[in-house]
C-alpha cells in the first residue's frame, strides 16, 4: 500500500512540475515582451462613489408522481463604496430574504427536459431580477454570479417542450445587454472553479506553435515548451493559470465569438461580439476567478482594465478564498436549503 501511494504521490508531483515548469517559460516570454499572456492589474481610480450590484439565485426541483416543482428566488445585493473602495451601505431587492418562488409542471416532461426547465427558470429569475435591480439602484457595475451567457448545458433543441423558455431566456440576456449598453453599465459574470480549458487550449494551439518559430525565442525555452506543452490537454484553464498569474494578475482578455462554436454564442445574434472572458488571480492560495464581460470591440481594454480592477479590489479580502464581497454576500440571501 505505502509504495502505491508513493507511486500516485510521485505521478501528481511529476504533473505538476510540468505545470510549473511550462508556465515558467511562458512567463519569460512574457516578460520579456515576445507574447501578451498576461498583465498587471491596475487599481482603480475613483473620482465619486461607486455602486457595485450582484444578483444571484437559488432554487431547488422535485419530481413526483403527477407533477414536478420547482422553488426558486433571486436576491440582488447593492454595495455602495466610497472613492477608496470602502463598503458604505448596503441594500437589498427584494428584500434580505424574498420568500421562493413555485414553478408548478405537468407530469409530461422526460426527466432531462424537466432539469433543463429547472436551470431556465433559475436564469429567468436572476435575469429579471437582475433588471429590476439596475432600475432600483443605478448601478455602475452588475456583477452576476457564474456567467453572462448560459452554460453549455442548457442549449435546447427546437423540438424540445422547454425550447420557448430557452427563448425567453435569451431575450432576457439580450435585454440585460442591452439596458446596460444603454446606461453605460460594466457588466460582468463572475465563476469560480471554471472547469473551462479554453485557454490552455489557445496556449496549446496558438500561442506555443507561434513562439516555436519565433527567432528570438532561445532553443532552451523553445525545448522546455516542447517537453511540457502536452501537459495541458490534462489541464484546466485554472489550474494551469494558478501557476502563470501572480496575485494581482490578469489574462489578455479572450474574444468569446472567435473562441467559442457554442450554439448559444450564436444564438445571441449581433450581441456575441461583445462577450470577452479573462482571468485574474485575486489570492495567493485559490485558483484565479473568471470573469465573463460585456465590452464593445472598441473599448475592450479599457473596459478590461476597469471590471477586472474592481472585481480584483472586492475580491481579494481573503488569501485563501477569491470572490466578490458583493455575491458571496447575494449568495448568502438567495440559497436555498
């Protein structure tokens, strides 16, 4: 047994290495100004107070004999900050602890359509909520917990019984985009313990074959690249990046539209153009958060470099844990047990 787990202990330790050992390289690179793989973030600047509103969501689901239901609430929680980003007030919508919501189906759903259901009601609710809050408190920044599009999984077929909910739910996104454009919102989706690879797979796709033939990359960089990049097809984006970002770190930002095939990118028509992911690393020992963003093409850097300024200022209060104040605090008012 003990020579079975020195074997486990030794293989974990080996993949690690390669982590480590890779993303020492690509922050050379970095460094040394031949890729753009990450930043410093700088701190915000305020010249007034700032309202940060976050909105998130609990529900639960049971399936009976002759029906399934669904109890589900959203809580948006307004922080006000002072110029130095310190907490001032704080207010509630629609109170500290709405009562849930049922949702109330016939028994002719199949189990799968029934839990897809489920999940778009939860948005619906959020999303609503979400409006209802930028109309309550003028925020300057919507931060939503988990991201500004729907998850992969709750792609609906058009011959599903749940696909005109799934409609509703991306008008609802369309809606929130475009009342924060409108109103000159940041809007931003925070989701911690991404098990996205996106990046290590432009890493591995893009950005190390480029630096192979990149003359002023030295051969024993180029070699250490070549013998660790395989790493990565074992490797999520935030594993991987836990190693690369030092605190106070961000990612370029990535372009969702060139970088994602997801039916719902498409399906939210002119508005996928303005989907952009990064992520910064807010504590020493956690895994760097994703932030998901509304930015236009134009502007992406600038709108970059404020949402991840603020979101890192709010979210870095704990050198274990990264999240901002304002949704673990939502978090807390909307679940459900």
């Amino acid at each position: 047994m003990d020579q079975t787990i020195r074997e486990i202990a030794g293989k974990i330790n080996e993949i690690n290495n390669k982590r480590l050992s890779l993303a020492a390289e690509l922050d050379r690179c970095n460094s040394a100004g031949i890729v753009g793989l990450k930043e410093k973030i700088i701190p915000a600047k305020l010249d007034k107070e700032l309202i940060v509103v976050g909105v998130d969501g609990g529900f639960l689901k049971k399936e009976y004999h002759g029906a399934g239901l669904i109890l589900r609430r959203a809580v948006a929680v307004a922080f006000k900050f002072d110029k130095n980003l310190k907490l001032i007030n704080t207010n509630y919508f629609p109170n500290r602890r709405p009562l849930p919501e049922p949702v109330v189906t016939g028994p002719e759903l199949a189990e799968n359509e029934f839990s897809l259901l489920a999940g778009l009601k939860r948005e619906e609710c959020e999303l609503q909520t979400a409006l209802a809050a930028i109309e309550k408190f003028s925020p300057n920044v919507l931060v939503r917990d988990g991201s500004i599009i729907l998850y992969p999984g709750s792609a609906v077929e058009k011959d599903s019984r749940v696909y005109d909910e799934y409609k509703k739910v991306i008008g609802l996104f369309k809606q929130l985009y475009q009342t924060c454009k409108e109103k000159n919102i940041l809007l931003v989706g925070a989701v911690e313990d991404s098990r996205g690879k996106r990046y290590c797979g432009i890493l591995k796709n893009e950005i190390i074959p480029a630096l192979a033939a990149y003359e002023n990359v030295s051969r024993d960089i180029r070699e250490k690249i070549e013998k660790n990049k395989d790493v990565l097809d074992i490797t999520t984006d935030t594993l991987f990046l836990y190693y690369l970002l030092s605190v106070g770190e961000r990612t370029a930002a990535l372009d969702y539209s060139t970088t994602s095939d997801l039916p719902i990118i498409a399906d939210l028509a002119d508005f996928r153009k303005n989907i952009y992911g990064s992520y910064i690393k807010a504590a020493e020992f956690d895994r760097p958060l994703r932030l998901d963003f509304f930015a236009e093409p134009e502007n992406l850097q600038e709108t970059a470099d404020k949402i991840t300024s603020i979101i890192f200022q709010i979210s870095n209060q704990n050198r274990l844990y990264s999240y901002p104040s304002v949704l673990i605090e939502a978090d807390a008012r909307a679940k459900l047990s």
